[in-house]
C-alpha cells in the first residue's frame, strides 16, 4: 500500500515542484560577455526599432534599472545596484573573481540574465546592455 502511494505521488511532486530554472518570460543569454570591468549601461533594445535606424543610434537609455550580481545558480543575490539616470551602472572591482550572473529588471522590459566574464585583454572596457520590452 505504502508503495502504491509513492508511485502515485512521486510523478506529481515531480512536475508541481518549483523548478529552479529560469521564468519563461525571461531573456537568457547563453555566451559571457566580455569586459575589462564590470559596468556598463543599459538601454532600451527596441525604442526605434520601426524607423529603420541601427540599433546604437535607436536605443535610448534606461534609468532606474535593478541591476543584481547572483550566484551561479541564478538563486541568491550577492550584490546589487540601479542604473543612474544616464542608464550606467557600476560594481566595485571583483577581487580574484573573472564570471559574474547579472539578473536585469525594470518595470516594462522581461528580465534579462547575463554572464559577465572579466579579462584585462577584453575588447571593450564596459558593457552595453539590451532590455527588450515585455508584451
């Protein structure tokens, strides 16, 4: 009896259990982003997007972003920040630490998911961010 129970039960705790993954209505990026520091700034990736123009001239940046440095496993944050009103953020200079989990939310936009890997050698010295409005 106590056999069947478990049988009957065990596929339910299995797909009604909160998954630790990411929400559905999320953007993810898979590949780390590489910078010199970890900074940057944020803009909106669609507030031009019918005029024709590229993305850099079309973006406008976004202030008030939460911008949140999280374990790993997207679960804990560790540390966070806003964007200021010229939509830039900055953490302090990460101590021996190369990859950094950015979570990115603002009220409009999806929450967007981001690695950060830290080289000396990178290309550019901050980020610059995309948010894609929520619709």
């Amino acid at each position: 009896m106590k056999r069947t129970i478990l049988l009957l039960t065990l596929p339910f705790l299995l797909f009604c259990s909160p998954s630790p993954a990411i929400p559905q209505f999320s953007v993810q990026y898979e590949e780390a982003f590489k910078a010199q520091r970890l900074s940057g700034t944020i803009r909106d990736g669609c507030s031009g997007c019918l005029t024709g123009a590229s993305l850099d001239e079309a973006s406008s940046v976004v202030n008030g972003v939460l911008v949140e440095e999280m374990t790993p496993d997207w679960r804990t944050v560790v540390s966070s920040t806003r964007t200021d009103v010229n939509g830039h953020f900055l953490f302090p200079p990460p101590a021996g630490k190369n990859l950094h989990y950015l979570r990115l939310s603002a009220y409009g936009f999806r929450t967007t998911y981001v690695k950060v890997r830290i080289s000396r050698w990178a290309r550019k010295k901050e980020l610059t961010l995309f948010l894609s409005v929520a619709t």
